[in-house]
C-alpha cells in the first residue's frame, strides 16, 4: 500500500464495537438490548450480534445472478431456493425488528430474507428484461413494375417497385 492510501475498514466481526461501522447504528442503552439503526429503535438479544448481522445484510449487493445468490447462500449459510420460489419474497415486508430481534430469528428468517428478497428483485428486472423485446415483422412486398433508374442499394438498372431496388438487391422472403 502506497503512503497516503487508506486501508479498507476491516470486517465486522474484527471490530470490536459494530456500533462503529455504519453511520446510522447507535447503542441506546449499555444493557445491550436496545439498538438504533437509521433512527428507528429495535429491542434485541444482544445488540453487537445484530448489529454484524444487519452490516452483513447491509453488504450484499443490490442485485444477483444465480451464481452470485448461490455463492452468497453458501457462504452465510442459508439454503438457496429455484428462482420459481424465490419470486415470493420480492413482495415481502422486511423488517429488522421483527426478522433480527433473536440469533435464531436473523440466521433462520433475516439473513436469508434479505438474500431471496434481492434475488427476486435480480429475477424480475431479469424477465421485465425480457419481456420487453420487441420483434418486429416485416412483410416484404412482391416485385411490381420495372423502372429505368438506379437501385437505391447499389445503382444497378431496372428496378422493381414499390422499393426501388434490383433483384439482386431485393430482401429474401
């Protein structure tokens, strides 16, 4: 690393108060069971173990392929789900209070939540995507009449209306 460059902040689990890595998250109390996030206060377990898993959901990108979600679900542990199922959760209600609040609520429904909500999200700008091609059918004309001019395509003489091209030039059928 160059003199003058800054050093990526480490991971949040290297860190020792979680409070510190995102400028919304605020420990209310010192019991460690009332967190704020964003300016919204959430009763909790144990607020520095909330507060990594809402940086790691904090983390994931926006949008994902399949690999990227597969990889992802592997990596924090959550199975994943065939897009077909997964399509569910782009209309859910996400909720840090009621998918964080316990260990077993943020790995058993936030964490995974979250990864199926932005693979949804992934999947149907993916199908919008694809519904949006638009294939356009052109009948082509038959050859009608023969002109003394030059094509329009490659100045060859007679040309056939109504396109004013050659037979050479003419579109196939």
């Amino acid at each position: 690393m160059e003199t003058g460059e800054r050093s990526p902040p480490p991971p949040p689990t290297m860190i020792a108060d979680p409070c510190s890595l995102y400028h919304g998250f605020k420990r209310i109390d010192e019991d460690g069971y009332n967190a704020q996030v964003n300016g919204c206060v959430y009763t909790v377990d144990d607020v520095d173990e909330f507060f990594k898993a809402v940086w790691i959901v904090f983390e994931l990108p926006r949008r994902m392929t399949r690999d990227k979600y597969e990889s992802e679900c592997q990596r924090l542990n959550v199975a994943p789900l065939d897009d077909a199922n997964t399509l569910k959760y782009k209309f859910g209600d996400y909720d840090l209070g009621t998918y964080f609040a316990t260990a077993d609520l943020r790995q058993q429904k936030g964490i995974p939540f979250k990864l199926h909500q932005i693979r949804a999200y992934s999947l149907a700008d993916e199908l919008d995507a694809a519904r949006n091609v638009v294939t356009t059918v052109v009948e082509v004309p038959a050859q009608e009449g023969e002109l003394w001019e030059e094509c329009r395509s490659c100045g060859a003489i007679p040309v056939h209306m109504p396109l004013h091209l050659c037979r050479k030039c003419w579109p196939s059928t």
